[in-house]
C-alpha cells in the first residue's frame, strides 16, 4: 500500500510550483498536473505536455475552502452559501469571474473562473499545508483517459514533468462539473459534467438549511 503523502513532500511539491516547475500531483478524483497559475511559462508548458490549447480554460484548485473564500472576496453571499455547502468535494464549480482572477486558467473565457477545493483524506491530508492555489489539469494527453494511478500515466508525460506524487490509487471519475454563473442571481445551477456527485446529491446539498 502506497504510503500517505509527506508534509516533506508536500514542501518539495510547494517549491516546484514556486520556480515555474509542472507537477503530477494525487487528488480526490484523479492525478493532475499542476503549476502556478500565476506563471505563463509554466502555463504553457503544461498545456503543452497536454497537447491542450491556451484557449481551453483550467480550474484552479484550492487545498483549503477558507483561502478560496478570501481570495475570491467579491462573490455574493448566495453564491458563498453554495461553496460552503458543496466543497471541498469531487467537484469543479464555475463562478463568475468579475475582477478577472487568474486569467491565465480562464483561457479564452476570462469572465468564468473554475475552482476546485478537494477533499483530502487521511492518505493526501498534508496537501493541506499548500497555502497557495495551483492551476490544474488531469494528467493526461489531451482526449486521452485521466490516470487514477501512477501506473496509468503516459510514460512520455511522466519523464517530461518535474515533480510526480504518488498518492496511491484514486477514484474511477473525474470531477463533477457545475455551473454557478447564474445562482447568484437567479438561483438556477446547471451540472455540467456527471462524475462523484450527482444531481441528486447535488440538489439535497444545496437545499439544506443553514
């Protein structure tokens, strides 16, 4: 059994991002590949290895709800409400985008934004520790499976990247996508992509009381 992750890991996974490095990194779906969203180069690198456009928009991932809240500080309360129900989880939520956040994972649709915040099991817990966000993708070749296992990734990515974390085997679905561009005003959501969290599920999260 693969050992849970390290805080010295996660320290090691935390200074490659900070150089400009790409990273194939453990979530609570699949494996991903991360850099700083802040950094072009870096962005364009990993799509790169993807095969992927710049166009095509990423989310950026959060490892704590509380510092995605402060970084996002303009959303209204309603669409605040929402995260708090939803997240962390398998689930990739797209918010509007006003003050025009981290254009680099917005691709050509800088007034959506994408955010994940996963959630961390004992196995990935000192992901925790990462104070900063990080630009995602699944790490994949562009319409090719996303690895759930270290086993399962392209050869060619994996000697291309900087930094690999083995989390161990992952789930056997990508992330639930949905979209919370209109909630704020109109209450409505749409799910995008099925994955770990269902309509069902996702509708009985949101119904709930504070």
């Amino acid at each position: 059994m693969t050992p849970p992750l390290t805080d010295e890991q996660v320290k090691t996974f935390s200074r490659c991002m900070a150089v400009g490095g790409v990273a194939v990194f453990p979530s609570d779906t699949v494996y991903g590949l991360a850099c700083d969203p802040s950094q072009r180069e870096a962005v364009m690198r990993l799509y790169g290895l993807k095969g992927r456009s710049l166009e095509s928009p990423s989310a950026v991932m959060f490892f704590s709800l509380s510092l995605a809240l402060a970084a996002i500080s303009e959303m209204g309360p309603r669409t605040r409400f929402a995260l708090e129900r939803l997240l962390p989880g398998p689930l990739t939520v797209l918010l509007d985008n006003p003050a025009g956040r981290f254009p680099l994972a917005c691709g050509s649709e800088p007034a959506t934004l994408g955010l994940r915040v996963p959630a961390l099991g004992s196995q990935l817990a000192a992901l925790s520790e990462l104070r900063w966000p990080i630009l995602q993708s699944s790490a994949n070749k562009a319409g090719e499976p996303a690895p759930t296992s270290i086993a399962q990734l392209d050869p060619t990515l994996r000697s291309e990247v900087d930094l690999v974390l083995d989390g161990g085997s992952l789930g056997e679905l990508s992330s639930s996508v949905l979209d919370l561009r209109e909630y704020e005003r109109e209450g409505r959501w749409k799910l995008l992509r099925e994955g770990p969290l269902g309509h069902a599920q996702i509708d009985a999260l949101l119904s709930e009381k504070s």
